[in-house]
C-alpha cells in the first residue's frame, strides 16, 4: 500500500550531539540555527494493486520536498520540520467517488515541532513535541515526551520516549479546498452500506534505547520498541475477493500488539572506514515475525568527501488474515490481500555521496554539508522501489 514508501522513501539524518560542559568551565554559549533543505523522489511498481485490492498495478510516484530548522540557545534546543508528498498513483482515482480520470494526485502535509532541554549539567534531558499530518483519506495527530540521560564520561546513554497518534480515516478534506470530513470511502461496488462503525484509529508507541561505548573504536546500542493500536486498522477502500466469488473490504482485529528489537554495533576499523551493523527482530500478534540485517559502511575519501555504500535485508512470515486474490474463505472472521502482511523478503542496496566543507558563506552562515542518495528495493512479490534523496545543511551562528 501507499505506506510502503513512507518507510522506503524516508532519509535518515545523522544528527551530532553538543558535549555537556564541565561544572568548572565558564563556557557562554553561542546560539546557533541549522537548517535542511531536502527533497525525495520514491518510485514503485508492482502487480497486486496494493491500493485498492484485488489485481492491478501498484506503479506510485511521490514528490517530496521538506524544510527542516534547529535552533539551539544555552541548553535548549527548539525544532520545526514542514514538508509536502506529492503522490500520483493510476490506482489512486479509484477511491475517490468525486474524481473520474484514469488516474489522479493525491497531497499529504506534514508539520513537527520539537523542543528539548538539559536539566541539569550531569547529563538528564527531556524533550517533547507534536505535530500532524493531512491527507484526502486521514488526518492524524501525534504528540511526543522523551528523556535522555548521558554519563559523566559520555560514554553511556539511555533514553526513553513515548509517543501517541490519533489518526481519523474519514475521506475528503483535501477534495474541496479543506472541507469536512465526509466518510469513510469503499470500493465502489460496496458502497450501498457501512461496514465499519468506526473510524479513528490510536497508537501508543514507547522506545527504549542504550547506548556505550566499548572503547575508543567501538560503539555498540540495544533499542526496543513496543506499540498498542486500537480502532478501525483495516483500510477501508481495500477490495478482498473470495472462493465463492463475493467480494467485501477488508477487514482486520480492531487492537494489534507490535514489538521489536535492535541491537547496533558501529565499528571504526581503522583508515578511513566507519561499519554500522544492525540486526532487528519484530513480532505481532497479527502472526508476523520478522527479522532484518542492515549495514551501513562510511568511507572517507578525503576529509570533505565520504561515500556511503549500504544494504538491508528483511523477511517476514505471513499473518493467517493473509490470502492472494480470490483465495480468502467466507466464512473467515478476519481477511486480507494485503501483501504488506504476506511471507515477503526484501533486499535493498544504496549509494550515498556526502561532501562536507564546512565552508563560511557569509558573515554568519556556514555552508554544512550536501548529501546525495539512491537506494533500490526489490520485494519476493514483484514490488520495486527507487529512491533518489537530496540534502543541503547550512548552521546560521550568532556573533560572539
């Protein structure tokens, strides 16, 4: 489904970390504000109309471009991200009842906003945030509370964070210039009635990290994650056929239980080379399990310009919800053609260019960094996925 690429099509920023001064030192700190500029380009195809259900094509083409700001002032820091997709889909159209074209382009906005401090000089932090997210068939609202805790030393840090998301599925804001929401959208041939009774859906999310390092070479983290969803997880729109040649949306559990497990080792191996390794092992109680390997090599060329070469590989069982087209029961309580929740590998490869010259541009400017990025994905069921990702980072200090 269209969600394939808001986890594919994602950039992820390596973000540094101001070192907590001494309670000796007299340091005055400099406010400082860095922005990104960034911009996405996700392509993918695909035969099992992921979209609507049933057979057909899942070709997707997202344009998106964001706009990123962190300023830090003493020991707090205040961030804001804004971004836009652009998604055009030839299987989009056939959702939307008010369109009739062959094919159509969907919109979905997003705003974030951050802030965290340091609360005391040994290392404790908390943070917090909200944000939404908008497009013709949800709107959704998220809010974040976290704590981080650094060693004296920082070698050691721990840090937790909670987050919630109150998501309503209800089509049409985007239909005509912001209007109310009108309802939830089926397959055409299943309007005369209403399958659902409701349409909000709540994510509780918590994460847990830990991070050490080992020695002066090695740096090694344990992360987990565990998720509660309840409402309406079943998209509305999503045709299921069956052996008795009927046909209905699809329906899933109305609560579902995710968790997983990731343990990171980043290794300095000597010259000019950084590994990042990672294993992950998820399970539902949707029937998934999951498990995938991921590295991430950084290759310094000279000291502005590092390559970063990278693959991952992912494979997951099937939920028992789960049956290809035309082969689901009748008389089962929960289905799904769905391939997201299939017995699926995936295999990814990138490429990335980062040059970094930390060159000033003008009185207070500094030109940080640009980064260049394409990854393929190729998925056991025929999907395949293009990313071509951009960044430029810029920091605009204050004068001493």
């Amino acid at each position: 489904m269209r969600k394939v690429y808001l986890i594919f099509g994602s950039l992820l920023f390596w973000q540094w970390m101001a070192r907590a001064q001494s309670p000796d030192s007299v340091v005055i700190p400099v406010p400082r504000t860095t922005i990104d500029l960034v911009y996405n380009n996700y392509f993918q195809d695909g035969n099992h109309s992921a979209v609507t259900g049933g057979i057909g094509t899942e070709k997707l083409t997202v344009y998106s471009p964001a706009f990123n700001v962190r300023h830090t002032a003493g020991r707090s820091d205040l961030s804001v991200n804004l971004g836009v997709d652009i998604i055009t889909s030839a299987s989009t159209d056939r959702i939307d009842f008010l369109r009739s074209s062959a094919s159509w382009r969907d919109q979905r906005g997003h705003a974030d906003i951050g802030y965290s401090h340091r609360i005391t000089e040994r290392g404790l932090s908390a943070n917090a945030g909200a944000g939404f997210s908008l497009e013709s068939d949800y709107l959704s609202f998220n809010g974040k509370l976290g704590v981080q805790h650094d060693d004296k030393e920082k070698a050691q840090q721990w840090t937790a964070q909670f987050i919630m998301y109150f998501d309503d599925l209800r089509w049409g804001r985007l239909s005509k210039r912001f209007q109310r929401p009108v309802k939830l959208i089926y397959p055409s041939e299943l309007r005369y009635q209403e399958w659902y009774s409701d349409y909000l859906r709540r994510s509780f999310n918590l994460r847990l990290g830990w991070n050490r390092a080992l020695d002066r070479r090695t740096v090694l983290g344990v992360n987990s994650e565990i998720t509660y969803q309840y409402g309406l997880l079943a998209t509305p729109f999503h045709r299921v056929y069956f052996t008795d040649g009927g046909l209905r949306p699809e329906n899933l559990p109305y609560q579902r239980w995710k968790g997983s497990l990731a343990v990171k080792l980043n290794r300095f191996v000597g010259g000019m080379v950084i590994l990042r390794n990672s294993i992950t092992g998820y399970m539902d109680d949707f029937g998934i399990m999951a498990i995938a390997l991921e590295n991430e090599t950084a290759i310094k060329l000279r000291h502005d310009l590092s390559l970063t070469p990278g693959a991952r590989w992912y494979a997951q069982t099937a939920s028992p919800y789960f049956a290809p087209y035309a082969q689901h029961d009748a008389a089962q309580e929960f289905y799904t053609s769905d391939y997201d929740l299939s017995a699926i590998q995936t295999i990814t490869a990138s490429l990335g260019l980062r040059y970094a010259p930390y060159r000033q541009v003008g009185r207070r400017s500094h030109f940080n960094s640009i980064l260049i990025r394409y990854a393929y994905m190729y998925r056991t069921d025929g999907l395949q996925a293009h990313t071509i990702g951009f960044v430029m980072q810029m920091d605009v200090e204050k004068n001493r």
